[in-house]
C-alpha cells in the first residue's frame, strides 16, 4: 500500500456558523491521512473512516505535469516520428523524409532496401544506381 501522512489543518470561523446548521463556532480541527496508492484496500479505508473526523486524500505520482515533462524529455531525437534527413555522402546530396513511426525504424528500412537491392525506398535507389556508400541518418 502507499505511504500514509497525517495533517492538521484548523480553519478559523470568525464567529460565524460554517453553514447555516448550529454548528459550533471557534476554531475547526480536520486531521488527515493521505495514501499514494489506490487500490481496493484504499477503497475500503477510506469508506472505515467516513464517518469520523479523519479525512482521507487519495494521491498518485502520475500526474499531468509528470506525463508533459516525459514527452518533451525524449533522449534521441531518432526515437520520435516526423521528417528526418538522410545524406549521400558521396555526392553532397540529403534525402528528407517524413515518417509516422520511429527516424531509426525508417533508416532502418532504408538500410534493408539497400542490401536488398530493392527499389522500395528511393533512399536506396539513388545510392544503388550511382554506386554511393550508405549514410548515415542526421
């Protein structure tokens, strides 16, 4: 199960009722217990204590922030879809392409298009037709 903090939070009511029942007026005591996990026994706490004045927050660790800060965080740019650039070294020429899946998935098929000598990628096919070596992606 996850961790468990205890909090004291006391809310002042300025002498006013909190709502319009008779509740008492002063200073208000809430103590709360928090759980990073939820699961089935977090489930059950919780429903132990509603009807005492401990509360219970429920929290995870994947939040929004958390999944934003992944994305941009990507490591290799090769990793990600979108246009790449592959160079014919031997000719001062580059080839743009735009992919959906992963730069290094389509290099890669370049690459087998080459050994193949297939002329299913016209990556491959300008290298075979004019004798290049193969280059890398950029």
């Amino acid at each position: 199960m996850g961790s468990q903090s205890t909090h004291t939070h006391k809310t002042p009511n300025n002498g006013q009722p909190t709502t319009p029942s008779n509740r008492p007026t002063g200073t208000h005591t809430q103590k709360w217990a928090s759980f990073t996990c939820i699961s089935k026994e977090t489930t059950y706490i919780t429903n132990l204590f509603k009807k005492t004045d401990l509360k219970i927050a429920l929290r995870t660790h994947n939040t929004v922030q958390k999944r934003l800060m992944q994305e941009h965080m990507t490591p290799d740019k090769y990793t990600r879809s979108g246009a790449y650039k592959l160079t014919y070294p031997d000719c001062n020429k580059a080839y743009i392409g735009q992919t959906g899946r992963s730069s290094n998935e389509r290099y890669e098929e370049h690459k087998h298009a080459f050994k193949t000598n297939s002329h299913s990628s016209n990556y491959a096919k300008h290298i075979l037709e004019h004798l290049h070596t193969f280059g890398p992606i950029d």
